[in-house]
C-alpha cells in the first residue's frame, strides 16, 4: 500500500538557520513526489515536485527537496528560514500508474522564531 | 485567472442533518479532486471526477456522501445525514489532466463541524 510518513509533528527554527521538514514514503513502481504548504485560512499551495532527473528539486519561495531512493526519502529543505515561512507543510506521493490521486503524510507544522 | 473556490468556507450542522459542499474548479479543468481532512490527519483522498464523470471514488467513506459533477464543471459533496467522525475540512483540488507534469490547484477547503 502507498503511504506518505512525516515523522515530526512540529518543527521549530531560529529564523536565518537552516531548515529541513522530513518525509519518507512507500510506493509501488516509481513515485512522483510533491510538497504543499498550508498558510492559515488558505489552501494548499504547490511548493515543489520529483517527477524524473536531477534528484534535487527546486521550487517556490527559495525551498528545494532532495529524492534519495535508496532511503525513501524526499526531505524539504532552506537554506535561510524566514519568518513568513512559518505554516503547515503537506508531503505527497503518488504512483505513475494512478491516475491523479495524492496519498498525504499528516503534516509538518514549522514555526519560524526572529 | 481565478483560483479553486469552495462554498461555505465553514458549516456547523447537528448530526443527523445534511450538509451539502460546493466546489468550483478552475475553468477548462476536466479533472476535479476532494479530499479530506480530518483533525489533525493526513490529508485524504475521496474521489476523482473526470469531467462529469467519476473515475475514482475509491477513497468515499460510504454512502451516505455522493458527490456530484453535473456538466462537468462545478461539484457539490453532500453528505447525508452527516455523523461527527464527518467533522472535519473539506478540501477540491482541480487538474488540467492527470500526468504529474499537471500540478493540482487546492481551495481554501470548507471547514465542517457536526455537533
């Protein structure tokens, strides 16, 4: 069966440092991989997504994710956090043969200190 | 061009009554997506329409939820009669098809409580 997990319900940092939302995932076949963030009162917003090629993926708002197959992991990273990064961080998977259908981890939610 | 829009962006209901979720998907999306949050949850999938037509609802819970497509534009989900495990937000997500090269855009999602 396809799932999505994030290991940490919440994860703190000091705005300027370095941040990382973790996911890992089990899917049948190759897995197309995306992250969405939740900002309060708003929709999903698509940050990023793995589909084929370099293993390091770049997106929206500075952020960029890593495949590793071998660990089944597709970890969300920033260089530089900031402030207005703080909000609910969604990882999701789906298979190449499966139609549309995302399978979502429960959700990170970052908080962003000055 | 405008976004995914969902209507009410809240409900509260007793249990027992019905409730029924509107979703307006980007226009000349043919595919429309719902999903589910329930608190505190992974996010859900219910159902998958292609046009007006439904090509996956594995993720229904059961049925007393019916989703509709009439025309192949905008969706309602109605559940009937709603229960508390139904609490929970509601969200349409819409595709221009369904490769992963096509992102799927999210509404803001209807929050819906059942006291």
């Amino acid at each position: 069966a396809q799932s999505v997990a994030q290991p940490e319900d919440q994860v703190n940092v000091a705005e300027g440092n370095p941040l990382t939302v973790k996911c890992t995932y089990s899917v049948s076949g190759n897995p197309y991989l995306f992250w969405y963030v939740q900002y309060p009162n708003r929709g999903l917003q698509f940050l990023l997504k793995y589909i084929t090629g370099d293993n390091l993926v770049k997106g929206s708002y500075g952020f960029e994710a890593e495949f590793n197959k071998s660990q089944t992991s597709f970890h969300l990273k920033k260089p530089s956090a900031l402030v207005s990064d703080s909000a609910l961080y969604f990882c999701a998977v789906r298979g190449a043969w499966q139609g549309g259908k995302l399978i979502f981890g429960q959700g990170t939610e970052l908080s962003v200190k000055p | 061009e405008a976004g995914v829009t969902q209507f009410p962006s809240h409900s509260v209901i007793e249990k027992g009554q019905t409730v029924t979720l509107r979703c307006d998907p980007i226009s000349g999306h043919d595919n429309l997506y719902w999903y589910r949050r329930v608190m505190g949850k992974e996010i859900k999938f219910l159902l998958h329409f292609v046009k007006e037509s439904k090509q996956d609802e594995s993720g229904m819970p059961n049925n007393r939820f019916l989703a509709e497509r009439t025309g192949g534009t905008y969706s309602t989900l109605k559940v009937q009669p709603a229960e508390l495990e139904d609490s929970g937000v509601y969200f349409c997500a819409s595709s221009l098809g369904t490769s992963a090269t096509y992102e799927q855009y999210f509404g803001p999602g209807t929050r819906l409580t059942v006291t």
